[in-house]
C-alpha cells in the first residue's frame, strides 16, 4: 500500500475488547531527521511524522509499535475547550470568561468585579472569529513589548515580528532573515512564561543552535529557564487544545 502525505488511518487499539480504534494521521516534514510520534492536541488524534514520503511506510509500522504509548496520551489529553459563550480560558494567566453581547461587536475584554471576561457579538463561527482575533491582537502587543525589551538588552536591531498557530511550536526564529513567528496561543500562559518564549526566541539571532552558549543568553535575560519550561511541558497541551 502507498502512503501519502495529510492521509488518515486507524490503529486497532492496544487494549482491543470492542475499544475504539486510535486515529492515526500521516505527514511528512522534509526538516525532521527521523520518524517521529506526537499527539495533536486540537483534533485527538496521533499524527506520526517521516521525512519523505517514502519513509510513510516505516512510519506506520513504527505508529503501531507504539499504539500503548498513543493510547495513554490520547486518553491523559487535555479535554477541549470552544471559543463559545459562557466557557472559560486564561489570558496571561488569569482565568477568563467569554461572554456574547448579541450584535456583531468586536471582542473586548471587560470585567464583572474581579472576573476578567471577553465579550463579542455574534453567533458560532463569527463569534469564536471575534475572540481569536482579540487574543491574536493581545499576543501581538503583549511579544512586541518583550521582544523589544530582549532585543535592546543585547544591543540587537529590530526584528520582523509575525503571530501565527503552529501545531507544536511555540515559537521559531531565522535569523538570516531577522524574523521571529509566535503562536497566539502563548498569550493564555503566564507572562513570565510569555517573557521566556520571547526571550528564547531572540536569544537565537545570537546563537542558533541550543548549546551551553545558548542557554546562557537566555539565562543572561530572563533567569533560569527551567520554571517555564517545565510549565510549558506540563500545560502546553491544555493551550492546543482550545479552540
């Protein structure tokens, strides 16, 4: 059989007995170095990674060696959470719920006491759209701030700044074309976690690798990164999966 890049499957699940099958996707990156397992977030499913689209064949063999290991994190994932009136996300941090306002209003942020909340007109996709665009514009202002700050610390020139969703990134930095992309998604973190990723990202104009001198720029400019790190590894899949 031939594999193709994007192409779905189903693996028979490890524990059998009339369980469900575990959904399997397939995609090539010409950047990764070997096959590779991980767990989206956002749509509950594993998708395993090749470097060719040749390599799709291994890769499939390979998913199914680990069909235990896929099953425990698709069950451990974090439930999704939908843009949708009345459910709740974090801002920076803080815990914030989304409230509609009928109309087609922008989202705003506002605040009922001490409860931060989100309020946008609109009804399903149009009212997710308003929320994802405050919080794209919220990200934006907020990583301009500390990139801007890092970059005059180490006597560094402006950089191009962009915000997007990458599926596991966080952030990504090249700099031959002085450019640095984030996820949106980083705004739901605490901002000295938020500070962190913009600090790391910059720290790879000076070092593009992540060697001991690397790791000491970033040290030089926001402390021991390993608090943030660790929470990133602990409550980044929760992030992924709103929306």
């Amino acid at each position: 059989m031939r594999f193709r890049d994007g192409q779905r499957l189903q693996l028979e699940h490890p524990a059998r007995g009339g369980r469900a099958p575990l959904s399997l996707r397939l995609s090539v990156n010409r950047r990764a170095r070997r096959i590779s397992v991980r767990i989206d977030a956002r749509t509950g499913e594993a998708v395993v990674v090749a470097p060719t689209e040749r390599g799709l064949e291994q890769a499939v063999a390979f998913a199914g060696s680990r069909s235990l290991w896929i099953a425990e994190r698709l069950n451990a994932r974090a439930p999704g959470v939908a843009m949708t009136p009345g459910a709740t996300l974090t801002v920076l941090g803080e815990p914030t719920r989304l409230e509609a306002t009928g109309g087609a209003g922008a989202a705003r942020f506002a605040r009922d006491g001490s409860q931060l909340l989100i309020r946008a007109g609109g009804e399903g996709e149009a009212f997710t759209r308003r929320v994802l665009n405050l919080l794209r514009a919220e990200a934006r202002c907020h990583l301009s701030a500390r990139t801007a700050v890092h970059l005059q610390t180490l006597g560094l020139a402006p950089v191009t700044l962009s915000i997007g969703d990458p599926k596991s990134r966080w952030g990504s930095c090249t700099p031959r074309r002085r450019s640095i992309r984030y996820s949106w998604r980083i705004v739901m973190a605490p901002p000295a976690v938020l500070d962190y990723l913009a600090a790391h990202e910059v720290a790879h104009l000076v070092r593009a690798d992540h060697s001991p001198a690397f790791w000491a720029v970033v040290f030089d400019l926001v402390g021991d990164p390993t608090p943030h790190r660790r929470w990133l590894r602990d409550h980044g899949a929760t992030l992924h999966a709103v929306g």
